[in-house]
C-alpha cells in the first residue's frame, strides 16, 4: 500500500468512461485483469461462493477479505482496487470505519459496501477519514436470505424513485461510484442520469458509466452456475480438465 490513500477525486479522475470492472481474488488472476488493462479490481465477498463453495455472500469475514486483498494488491499496479466490507463488519460507523482501515493497510484503494439510506452516516464517517467509498444498491447479496433469494429491483415506481433518491444521497455522503445490481435497466438509466459519479452496472443494463462481472463468469471457470446477465468468453473450466487429462496420461505412461 501507498503511503497516502487516494482520495475519492482521485480515484474518479482516473476513471474512465466506459468503466471496466472485475472481480478477483489472488495474485495471479489480479495481474491478468491488471495488465489486460482492467480499469477497477474488486476483491468481493462473492469470494465466499466461487473461491470457497459457499451458497452465498453471508458467511465471508473480514478476515478473509484482508487476506485476499493483500494477494490481489501484489498483483495491482494500475488498476483501482476495491475491497468488499463484508456482513456484519459494518453495523455501525464507528465498526465501519475500523474495517476500512484493515483493509485499506491490506492494500485498498476504496471499499465497497450495500445499501443505501441506512449507510449515509458511515458513509460520510468512512469518507471523514480519507478512505474513499464506493456504494451499492439495488439487489444486495448480503441480505439474500433476509429476501428469500436474488430478486429484481426497481420494478414498480416507489422503489425505482427510492433507488434514485437513494443514489443521489450516497453520492452526497461522498461516495465516489455506485454499484448497480440487478435493477431494471430504465431505472438504472434515470439513477446514472440523477447523479454525477459513475455507476458502474451488473444485471442492470447497457446505460451505466460501466460494468462490473465476477471475473469467473467472465472466462468460464465456474461451470456449475452462471448469472443470465453474465456473457461467458472463455472456457478456463474445459482447459483445465484437458490439461489435467493430459497430466494422468502422462503419468499413466510413466514419463
């Protein structure tokens, strides 16, 4: 890590439009994404499901977003690296801003956190003490239990006009970008058009500042589920089985 943290101006004047964003959790694939020219690396809490086989977000520690994060920034020299604050290390702004700090010593430019009205306070606390914030509503997988699965935001008018006046107020809290998670994407258009930091979309259409993915979708490495919104364009998951075929020949002809 740096000496000094980035500030949220700076991280948004490295930005630019169309925003490209991945997921990863380890040093090798973080160099990748990095030097394929990646414009912003998220260490997520989806951790918890491609990397340890959990059914969701809900039991990743901070911990264990510590330790990847310091992985990932080895891999990091260009790209903005963001660091999920994981469930539960963030109940209240006092807790908010000691799990930022970890993170930002493990390596993070900016952490990431869900929701929106209820987070403004911690928002503005984190962001007090220079530790630039990136928000994000929509459909939060931190509370897939509490909502009995991944479901569509923004489908009638009270909540679409609750996502857009919620945007606008994190970005007043100091938010430098919103994640957009699986809302609709007219509404997604109204809440990139209703603030002036960028949204960065995944399930929420074609009309976002830019777009985030898990980077395992990305490049077909985790077969067994596959979000309809992602486009898969690779096939890392048959190269390793042909690659790990050809490695029990060798070893059954003896070489």
């Amino acid at each position: 890590m740096s000496d000094s943290i980035p500030s949220p101006v700076l991280l948004l004047a490295r930005l630019k439009s169309p925003i490209s964003a991945i997921t990863a959790y380890d040093y090798p694939t973080a160099r990748l994404c990095d030097e394929a020219g990646i414009q912003l690396i998220l260490v997520g809490d989806s951790l918890g499901m491609v990397v340890c086989g959990l059914p969701d977000t809900t039991s990743v520690t901070l911990d264990q977003i510590v330790y990847h994060t310091e992985m990932v920034r080895r891999g990091v020299r260009h790209a903005i690296l963001v660091a999920d604050l994981p469930i539960h290390s963030y109940d209240t702004p006092v807790q908010a801003l000691e799990s930022s700090r970890r993170l930002s010593r493990a390596g993070a430019d900016a952490v990431k956190l869900e929701g929106g009205f209820g987070q403004l306070e911690k928002i503005s606390h984190i962001t007090d003490a220079g530790i630039a914030v990136c928000a994000h509503i929509g459909m939060l997988p931190q509370r897939v239990r509490e909502e009995g699965g991944y479901k569509k935001k923004g489908k009638s008018e009270a909540e679409a006009e609750e996502l857009v006046r919620a945007a606008v107020a994190l970005e007043k809290a100091g938010a430098f970008a919103i994640v957009l998670e699986s809302i609709v994407p007219s509404v997604a258009a109204s809440i990139t058009a209703a603030v002036s930091i960028p949204t960065i979309g995944i399930g929420a259409g074609s009309a976002c500042s830019g777009q985030i993915r898990v980077l395992h979708d990305v490049i077909g490495s985790y077969p067994w589920f596959v979000p309809p919104f992602a486009k898969v364009h690779g096939n890392v998951a048959e190269v390793t089985g042909k690659a790990l075929a050809a490695y029990l020949a060798e070893i059954e002809e003896g070489l």
